[in-house]
C-alpha cells in the first residue's frame, strides 16, 4: 500500500493560498483611481508612494493588469479631455500659456504615474505588447489635445503667427515658442513634422517670395544682399533658438531658393549695381557677400563666373583694339597688368581665391592678349624700357616682382616665338647702346624664360652676353699688341658678334671715314690673325660714335650713330654738300640715309646740320651746312637713333614673314618625329600631335601644316597609304 | 632609241595621229620612262607582252588598246604613270603646261567636268609645277567628289592646292555654297 502512494507522489508548486476576494480587485483599482485624481488635482503629496506601488504590484500580480492597464487609459483620457477643454476656452495669448503649463503639468504627473506603475510597466506591459506608461502618456496628450479638431488648427495658426510677428522686427516670447515646440518633438518627430514643420516651411516660401518680389523691384544688388543675408542669418539664430535644429537645413534651402536662386540671373545682370558693376568699383564687402550667398544654391557661382568671364573678354578685347592705347606699347601693357592686379585682389578678398575663378581669369587673358597679334612686341618693349629705365634704382625684391609679373603675361602668349624674336632685338640694342640698367635683372628674366620654355629658348640670347664679354677682352689683347701703333688715331670699341645668336640684319654698305677705316681694317688684321677661318662683317648700322666739334666758340661732344658721324665727318672736308653728294660719298641707303639726315638737320636742339630748304622733309634736291649756330645747354648731345621703338608697318610684316619662315622647319621636324614613332597616322591626328607638341611656342596653322606635310611627301620622308589616302606612311 | 621622228613615222603606219591618246596607252605598255622616246628594250619588250609580231596586227590592235582606257583600273595606272612620263628626266615635279596639256587629253577620255575651270585655276593661281602627289590626287579628286561639290569634305586630307581649288570656285561664283552648279556646262 505504501508503495503505491509512493508512485503517485507529485511535487507541487506551491501555492499562496490567498483568498480572492471578487472585489479585490476593483477596490484595489478604485485607490488607484483615487490616486491618479490627486496627482492630476496637484494634491499628490497625500499619497504614500510605497502603498500605491504595492497596490498596483498586486494588480498585476492577480492577474489583472489588464483592468489595470485599460483603468488607466480611461482615467487618464477622461482627465486629459477636461485640460482640453480649459486650453481651447483660453484667449488669445493664454493658449499657448495655458498649453505649456498643462503640458508640464502632465509629464510630472505621467512621471509619478509610472513610478507608481513601474511594475506594470516593465511585465505585464512588455509580455502583452502594449504600450509603456510614459510613451501612452505621451500618445493620449497627442490623440486627446494636440490632434483635437479645435486645438490642432488653432496650434499651428498661432506658433506661424508668431514667427511671422518675429520675422516683422515684433519681440516675441521665445522660451514659451521652444517649450512648445519640444512638445511637439516629443510626441514624435512625424508630429513636429506634420503639426509644424511642413506648414511653417510652406508659409516661409509664401513668405520669401513675397520679399524677394518686394526688394528686387525696390532695392539695387548690393542692398538686396544685404536683406537676403540678414534674412538667412535670422532664421538660422531661429532654430537655434526655438526649433530643432535638423530644421535649419530646411528652412535655409527655403530662404537660398525664395531669394536667391529665383533672383540670381536678375540680381547679376542688374544694371547701375549688378555685378559688373561690382567689379569695376572694386565693391570687395558686396562681391563677399554675393560670394557667400550664391555658393549654397545650385549653379550660383557658376553664374558669377560666367558673368566676370563675359566682362573681362569684353574690357580686355576693348584694350587691344583700341587705337589711341596702342600706341604706347609700354602703356598697354602697364594697363594689362593693372587689369590682373585688379582682379586678383577682387578673388583674394571677395572670391576666397576660388580655383574656378582663378581659371576664368586666366582663360579671359589668354583669350583677349593673343587677339591683338601685336602684344608679344608689346610685351617685349615694356621689359625693354625696364630694363633701360624703369627698374633704376629699384630694390632687388621689386625687381623680381615686376619681372614675375612680365612672365606670367608672357605664359599667356599663343606665339612666343614671335616674343622671342622682339626680345632677341631689343636685347641687341641695349647690349650694344649698353643701356641696360642691371645686369643681373637681364640674367634673371633669361633664367626665368629658361625654366618656363627649356634650354634652347634661352640659348641664343646668353650667347649674346657671351659676345659681349668675350668682346671685352678682345678689345683688352687688341689695344696691348696695337696700342703703339694706333697712335691718338680714333679710340675703337669693337664689340663681335657671332652670327647665329644675333638677330639677322642685312648687311648695308657704307664708306667710313678713312681714320675709321685704318684703325677698323688694324683691328681686322689684329683678330683674324689670333682666329683663323672666321669671317667678319662690319655692321655699319649698329654702331655709334662719340664725336668732339666745336661749333663757333662752344665744343660740344656729340653722340651719333655710325651713319650719322660718316656723314658728319664730310663736312671736315666741305661744306654746302647736296643730298646726292653725301649719297654718293657715304653710299648709305636712301631710307636709312633720309632718316639720318633728318636726326641731324630737323630735330630741335639737335640740329647740328642747317638744311635748304627748311622743310620737315628730306628732298633730294636739299643741300646741307654745317650749323656753325648750334647751342645746347649740355656738353654731351645724344643724336644717336638706336632706341628701341614699336616697329613701323613694313618692318612688321617683314618680321612676322621671317617668323613665318622660322617655324616651317620646326613643323617639319615635328612632323618627322611623330611619323617615326607612329609609321603610320592620320592626317587629323597628325595635325592634332604637332600642335600639341608645339604649343608652348605657338599656335600651328593647319593649311601650313598640310602644305608641309605634302613638301615631306615630295621629298620622299612620307607617302599617302595606296588604300586610304587619309593615312600616311613614314618612309625610312 | 627611236626618237621622236620615228615615232611619228610609226604613227603614219599605224594610221593614227601622233597626239592620239592611244600612244599614251601604248607607252605604258611598254614601260616607257620618257615621252617621245622608246629605247630598244622598251619597244620590243613592250610588244612581246602586247603579242604583237607585225605592223598588221599592230594597227588592228589599236582599237581595243585604246578602249583599255574604259577600264577603271587600268585607267588609273595609265593616269599615275603618265606622270613620271611626261615630265623632264631627272626633275621631281611636272611643268604646268605639259600638266594641263595632259589633262586635257586624258579627261576627254574620262569626262570630268571641273577640268577646264581647274586648268584655269592653275594658270592664275599657282604657276608652278604640279607634285606627284597632286597629280595623283586629283584623280581620286575627281572620281569621288561631286562636281558640285555636295560631298567635299575640308578635312579630307586633300592637298592644299586642291583645297585652294575649292576656295576660287566657291569665290568664282561657279559653286555656290549650296553646292548648285551654275556656270559648269552652261546650263544648271
């Protein structure tokens, strides 16, 4: 028997036996009831915290967290319509007073709430899925107050209201707007997005636009900036003030759209203010602000820069067509210059060195220099009256600068070829005058032309500074082997120049005077004889003389140039010579003859000749006297004509000819070293390759390089493939 | 060698004019180097590959050796060899007159419309030899572009003296812009 009460021996859980009472529960709801009254009625401090949780523990415990749970939702909402009713009864600017103190009232009496129904709130409430304490407490505010037909509307009217009154210059009271406003945020943020943000957003494009329609027909460029600036910066102090702040990238876009991106063509083509006009008056604060405001919208500073680049194109092309500037070729390019400066400054402090608008500067330069095909002689001349002049006197610093800046003016130039061949002449001229200012700045601006275009750029010209030294001590050997035999003949200054690092001049004839000739023809002899099988030419044209005459009483000591003193020295043995006379005895040609004899004989205080008849002009029939009447106030007299000058017509056309010449054996070499390493091209990409390859020099002109392509053809270097006559073939 | 007088005499027999255009052709067969000129080589050789043994059956040849000029291919060969054949031994280019006398005669064969205006364009413009590869590419010229030039494309790699053509007959009013001949045969 006691084995078979042994099998059915069971362990039970054990039980608490504790009589429910059938009102047990409801009486244990009712003190709940009772105290969630209190708390709402602000009499909590009655309660005792400890009996209340244990009385909701227990609720919970029996099983009846459901009444519970569904006691507090009717309780709550009951008491929630009743503050719904003393907010919309409340006037004007009560409401949102009213709202804000219920509001806070609430979450403290949904704190208390919850604490007392923690127990609930972290079993019953998570095991049946519902919705915890404090975010029901949160769903009840939102559902019985906020989303109320007659609060919802009037809530959202009245904080618009507001910031419209604000956004009139009107003080409003901003610590309520916030508390408001964290309300909305903490009922969801689709609540704040849908009760507040989305309509406050759509009144503020109303809003804008309005004021953008207002100002742009009222105010000029730089004020309306002004307005749209303060504008954006009030409504960014908003949100930080009132709003969340993920509403600042909203609102701001609403602002940049209404009154900028709308008006921007409108504000940067306006006239009298615009932006045009902003650079030209070197409006740094406005063009800032402009700046600042047109990066946050789409395509603003593209439109600047489209803008600036028209005006540019359009002030620079002015420059170089205009006649009256070119004619000061040192003048135009201060102007060039000034233009850069001027521009540079306006994207140093306004632009905020901005690549982009950099690039456009640099594109509109390159554009407008090559339109006038004489800016590389311009530009040569200007660092030639530096060079002569300007940099007198000038520290070594500023002396870099201004040759810093000649060279970003030259990286501009499509034909720096032609620069080079200018730069090569008037090099000459103030090497053999010896008119240079500083040695060193020469070499510094052939070393800065040596780093930009390599070695064979540059080659030429320090060979023409070599002459020059080598010259110097030719000249030394010269007079300590001679010295005894010249005598007090004529003191010589010989400078030799090698052919091929000189520009090319044609060789004149000229008679020199016979003490020229003897001590000329000595030197000859002297240096043949130290260097065999060279050959010298006398270049007559490049010369000058410093000659002693004494006219009446005065002496004077004239300097002249090689022409000048052999037709100065005929009147040693004569006077009264006739045109045709000096022609005949000086064998000088007619034009170079002409101009000389109006250097001596037509320019005041220089006339060391009396002309007959008195015209400007030199006729052929004139006759010439020595003008025994001449004064001048100095002892020294400069007569000589070896000035670097703009050239006159012909003297272009014949330099751009020979430049012309120059470059058809470079092209041809290029034409060459491409096909080798191709055997077989194109003619459009041939033609494409030898531009590339050239570009640093100049600009190809493609009839020039077909027409040495076909030259090449003849010669046997390329041939035309038999099936596609577009190809050719390189022939080795 | 025969020289030019034997050559006319050959002509008499064959019953052909000297300026007839089948010499050329014939010269070609015959690999000649000069015009008016064969060396013994040359002429034999040349009708040893034409089989011809007689003067009978060299004068009954002559109408087919002459249609040989209808054959594109053959007429192209017969046009670049021309070149070499009719300028001076021992200089690259062709001198202008020859060049347009030859043109004359070898586009009678082969109609080309532009022929006399391109001719005068020579005389006016250019006055100097014309190159090989000029020579040869106005025929290409010819064949494929449009008389009125609806198909001339500028960057066609043309040489420059063809280009300049273009240019005098645009400048001319003979082409139009539209590419409407005007003035071409005398009638549009």
């Amino acid at each position: 028997m006691s084995s078979q009460k042994k099998r059915n021996f069971q362990i039970e859980a054990f039980k608490h036996r504790v009589v429910v009472d059938p009102k047990y529960a409801e009486k244990t709801w009712k003190i709940l009831e009772h105290a969630i009254h209190e708390i709402y009625n602000h009499n909590a401090s009655g309660l005792s915290f400890e009996e209340l949780y244990r009385n909701a523990y227990n609720m919970v415990l029996h099983k009846f967290g459901e009444k519970l749970y569904s006691g507090l939702v009717s309780t709550m909402t009951s008491h929630l319509k009743e503050i719904a009713l003393s907010i919309e009864a409340s006037q004007g600017a009560l409401f949102l007073e009213e709202l804000d103190r219920k509001w806070t009232e609430h979450n403290k009496a949904l704190q208390m709430i919850r604490d007392i129904l923690m127990y609930m709130d972290r079993t019953f409430i998570p095991s049946t899925h519902r919705t915890p304490v404090h975010e029901l407490g949160l769903n009840l505010w939102r559902d019985n107050i906020v989303h109320t037909v007659k609060i919802q509307v009037r809530l959202k009217d009245t904080l618009l209201e507001l910031v419209q009154k604000e956004r009139g210059g009107e003080v409003i009271n901003r610590g309520l707007m916030r508390n408001i406003v964290k309300m909305l945020m903490d009922l969801g943020s689709s609540v704040y997005q849908e009760d507040f943000e989305k309509p406050f957003l759509a009144v503020s494009a109303d809003f804008y636009r309005g004021e953008s329609q207002l100002f742009i027909e009222s105010c000029d460029c730089g004020n309306y900036l002004k307005k749209a600036e303060k504008r954006l910066n009030e409504e960014i102090e908003r949100v930080a003030h009132y709003l969340d702040a993920r509403s600042e990238v909203k609102i701001t876009n609403v602002v940049e759209k209404e009154m900028i991106e709308s008006q921007m063509t409108r504000l940067v083509q306006m006239e009298n203010s615009g932006l045009v006009n902003m650079l030209v008056d070197d409006k740094y604060e406005d063009l800032g602000r402009m700046y600042n405001l047109f990066r946050r919208v789409p395509n603003g500073l593209t439109s600047i820069r489209d803008v600036m680049t028209v005006h540019l194109r359009e002030t620079g092309r002015h420059l170089v067509s205009d006649g009256e500037r070119l004619k000061d070729p040192v003048d135009f390019v201060q102007r060039l210059l000034h233009i850069k400066d001027k521009h540079d400054k306006i994207i140093n402090l306004a632009f905020n060195n901005d690549k982009m608008f950099q690039n456009a500067l640099n594109s509109s330069f390159e554009y407008f220099i090559n339109l006038n095909t004489r800016s590389p002689e311009f530009i040569s001349l200007f660092v030639d009256d530096k060079l002569r002049k300007g940099l007198k006197g000038v520290s070594e610093e500023d002396v870099e600068i201004v040759l810093d800046k000649v060279m970003m003016l030259f990286r501009y130039l499509q034909e720096k070829d032609v620069f080079e061949k200018y730069y090569k002449q008037h090099l000459a001229k103030r090497l053999l005058s010896a008119k240079s200012v500083s040695e060193d700045a020469e070499r510094s601006l052939i070393l800065k032309l040596k780093t930009e275009c390599g070695y064979q750029f540059t080659s030429k010209l320090e060979g023409m500074f070599t002459d020059m030294k080598t010259s110097d001590d030719t000249m030394q050997g010269f007079y300590a082997a001679m010295g005894h035999e010249l005598g007090d003949g004529p003191a010589l200054a010989v400078h030799v120049l090698t052919t091929g690092s000189w520009p090319t001049q044609s060789t004149t004839t000229c008679n020199l005077p016979p003490e020229i000739l003897t001590v000329c023809n000595k030197f000859k002899t002297y240096y043949l004889g130290t260097h065999s099988g060279r050959r010298l030419t006398w270049q007559t044209n490049m010369g000058s003389a410093d000659i002693k005459a004494t006219f009446g009483r005065a002496k004077h000591e004239l300097n002249v140039s090689t022409y000048q003193m052999c037709v100065l020295m005929l009147f040693n043995n004569g006077d009264g010579l006739s045109y045709r006379e000096v022609e005949q005895a000086t064998e000088i040609p007619t034009s170079d003859l002409k101009r000389c004899l109006q250097s001596l004989a037509c320019a005041k205080g220089k006339n060391v000749l009396r002309k007959e008849p008195m015209s400007k002009d030199i006729g052929e029939d004139d006759t010439f006297f020595f003008n025994d009447k001449f004064s001048s106030k100095f002892y020294k007299v400069k007569i000589g004509t070896v000035v670097a000058q703009k050239e006159s017509e012909p003297e272009k056309q014949e330099t751009r000819q020979r430049v012309e010449e120059d470059r058809k054996p470079q092209i041809e070499a290029a034409i060459v070293r491409i096909m080798k390493a191709r055997r077989v091209l194109d003619h459009n990409n041939i033609v494409a390759e030898v531009t590339k390859q050239l570009q640093t020099r100049f600009l190809p002109n493609p009839v020039v390089i077909k027409k040495r392509i076909e030259s090449l053809i003849e010669r046997e270097f390329l041939e035309r493939d038999k099936d596609d006559r577009k190809l050719y073939r390189y022939l080795a | 060698m025969i020289m030019a007088d034997g050559i006319s005499n050959l002509c008499n027999d064959l019953q052909v004019d000297p300026q007839d255009i089948v010499m050329l052709v014939v010269s070609w067969h015959m690999k000649a180097a000069t015009m008016c000129e064969f060396s013994k080589q040359e002429f034999v050789g040349g009708l040893q590959s034409l089989g011809i043994d007689s003067l009978e059956k060299f004068r009954d040849r002559i109408p087919s050796i002459r249609s040989e000029l209808k054959d594109d291919q053959k007429f192209k060969e017969i046009y670049n060899f021309a070149f070499g054949w009719a300028k001076e031994k021992g200089q690259k280019s062709l001198a202008l007159d020859t060049a347009i006398g030859m043109w004359q005669l070898l586009f009678e064969e082969k109609q080309w419309p532009l022929v006399e205006h391109w001719c005068q364009f020579l005389q006016a413009r250019h006055n100097k030899a014309i190159s090989r590869d000029t020579w040869s590419q106005l025929l290409e010229f010819a064949r494929s572009v449009d008389p009125t030039l609806s198909n001339y494309d500028a960057e066609g790699a043309w040489p420059y003296l063809l280009d300049e053509f273009v240019e005098y007959l645009k400048e001319n009013g003979i082409i139009q812009q539209k590419g409407r001949v005007l003035d071409l045969l005398g009638h549009i």
